[in-house]
C-alpha cells in the first residue's frame, strides 16, 4: 500500500500541468505592471503635465518659438503613449480614457469638425464640472490635440480661441494620464478581474492572460492599421491613414511599439521568456528571435517612409519584410501562450 501510493502520488505529478503551482505567474505579472506599465504611465503623465504647461505658455505668448516648444511636447507625449498604448485594460478603460487619448483612425475627419464647433462656441462650456467626461472622445486628447497644433484649419498662435481650446484640453488630457499613473502606482493588475461565477480562479494567471490578449491585439493593429492601411498593401493608398501622420510621427511608434513588445517578454523575474524556456525551449527562443528581428526591421525602414516620394509598389516592398516578421511573432506568441495554458480568445482590434 505504501509502495502504491508513492506511485500513484508519482503518476499525479507527471500529468500535472507544468505551471500549475500558486504564484507561478507572480514574476511576469508584477514585472510588467511595474516596469512596463507603471512607469510607462509616469513618464506618459509627466510629458502630458509639460505638454500643458508647454500650451499654456504659447497661448499666453504666442510665437513661433513658443508653438515648436510645443510641438516637441507634443512628440515627445505622443511617443511615452506608444509605451502603453498595447494595454487596453485597468484604470485606462474607465470614461473611455483609453479612446480618447487617440481617437484613431479617424477616417471621417470627426475631430476637426468637432474642434471646429468648440472653437466656434461659448468657451465657457468647457469649464463645466461634467463637460470632459461626457465630452466626445475625439476632443479629448492626443488626436485632437495633434490638430490643433499641425492641422492647416487651426492657427493657435493667431488664434484666441483655438489656443483657448489647445489649452482646456491639454488640461484635461494631463488630468486624464496622471488619474491612470496613479491608480496603477496605488493597485495591482489582479484589481481589475474578478470572478463572476463564483468559481474560484488564479488572479494572477487570470490578469496575465488579459495582458498576452491585448499583446496579441496589439501586434495586429500595428501590422494591419499602423503599416497595411495606410500604405494600400490590401487596398488603396491613404498615407494620411497613418497614425500620428501630421507630426510624422508614424514610424517612431512603430519602433517603439516593437521595442516594447520585447520588453513585456523579458520583464519580471521571471520573465515570460523564463518560463516559456521550460514549457517549449525552442519556441521560446523563435519568439524572442522574431521580437529582435521585429525592431531590426523597424529601424531600417527610411526616416521618410510615410512622408517621402515613393511609389506605393516601393513602400510595399519596404515594408514587406516586417508586416511578416510580425505576423511570425503572432504565430510564436499564440502557441506559446496556448502551451503555457492560457486561453485567447477573439481579437477584438482586429480590423481596425
């Protein structure tokens, strides 16, 4: 009897999944909330706080110096967002923040008509209590206020009230970054699931699958929206489709989209990449090759490949090369997350 159940007690634990132990997850999960998210959150809120400053000092003396100072501002927000911008989960998704600090693409051209009829108004109404958290998403951040500092219709050093209007919402743009900062430093990814069914689940595991799934999300709005679209590769060319396009801004988030996806693989100890290694060595190592030659691929593309005089046939051939690097990085990560035991479901950015 002793002997049968030291053997049974041996046949459990080889059938027993791989990572089935509690706090399995902790490592990846914490490090990526910490390094990845956290402090991606406080550099964005930082250069949103300066951004606001920057706007209020070129409505206050209005100039062309004042107006660069600006722009680089701006630049430099818009890029910590490229940061975060893969997570669509947490604090980020109360009052829609997450849409409206993009709203893109906008195929319709809504922000510059709905910039319009602010500008047009009584600027009063922007200082009413509940204004921005009703306020419509294309007003109320990094799009709308791309517009007002590059779009030909607006002219904010000319302009009183487009500079007024450049102003109220940078505020709230700042206000907006710093709440989600906040509420990441004071909670943790496992705040933000919850069992429904009363069931019984891992947190951890269940937070973490939440960040592979907008990973995965992710990796297809920037192959299909930020490089496919925008370039006609399955349809007709409409460079102005390309996110960030007036500022030019279009390639360094890209870059920086596949920088951080790198990052998410190999923070926290361990990291995913660790313990992708035990589950699927082979697989692992794949990933983390095509994460690598995703940026490699990023960076040789020309400063000008949205903005300079080519063919739609050259930007095709140029960008070839990384639209399959990550849709190979898809692939890898899909089957990896699957052989780590996590279930993804339906992209629900796909198409964007």
């Amino acid at each position: 009897m002793k002997h049968l159940s030291k053997l049974m007690a041996f046949t459990i634990s080889t059938i027993t999944p791989l990572f089935a132990s509690a706090g399995t997850w902790e490592g990846p999960l914490t490090g990526i909330t910490s390094q990845v998210i956290t402090q991606g959150y406080q550099a964005y809120s930082a250069s949103s706080k300066s951004l606001q400053d920057l706007s209020s000092a070129l409505c206050a003396s209005p100039s062309a110096q004042t107006l660069e100072a600006a722009k680089t501002a701006f630049k430099i927000n818009a890029q910590d967002w490229q940061q975060v911008q893969w997570l669509n989960f947490g604090p980020v998704t109360y009052f829609m923040r997450y849409y409206a600090f993009e709203y893109w693409p906008d195929k319709k051209g809504v922000t510059q008509r709905q910039l319009r009829a602010l500008a047009q108004g009584d600027p009063s109404v922007m200082d009413a209590p509940k204004f921005w958290t009703s306020a419509s998403i294309a007003v109320r951040g990094l799009t709308a206020i791309e517009s007002l500092l590059y779009h030909p219709d607006f002219t904010p050093v000319q302009s009183t009230s487009h500079c007024l209007l450049l102003e109220k919402i940078t505020a709230h743009h700042a206000k907006s970054a710093e709440a989600v900062f906040k509420q990441w430093q004071e909670g943790k990814a496992q705040d933000w699931v919850f069992d429904e069914e009363g069931m019984g689940f891992d947190p951890e595991k269940v937070a973490l699958e939440q960040f592979l799934q907008q990973w995965l999300e992710h990796m297809s709005a920037v192959k299909d929206a930020k490089l496919e679209t925008p370039i006609g590769y399955n349809s007709r060319e409409n460079l102005k489709l390309a996110e960030f396009y007036r500022s030019d801004l279009s390639l360094k988030a890209i870059q920086k989209n596949v920088q951080t996806y790198r990052e998410i693989y190999h923070t926290g100890s361990p990291s995913l990449f660790d313990l992708a290694k035990q589950s699927d060595a082979n697989l692992a190592e794949q990933l983390e090759q095509q994460l690598t030659e995703n940026t490699k691929l990023a960076l040789q593309l020309p400063d000008d490949f949205f903005h300079g005089n080519y063919t739609k046939e050259q930007r095709f051939d140029l960008a070839q090369p990384l639209v399959k690097s990550i849709s190979n990085s898809q692939s890898y990560l899909s089957s990896l997350v699957t052989k780590l035991g996590f279930q993804i479901g339906f992209n629900s950015r796909d198409g964007d």
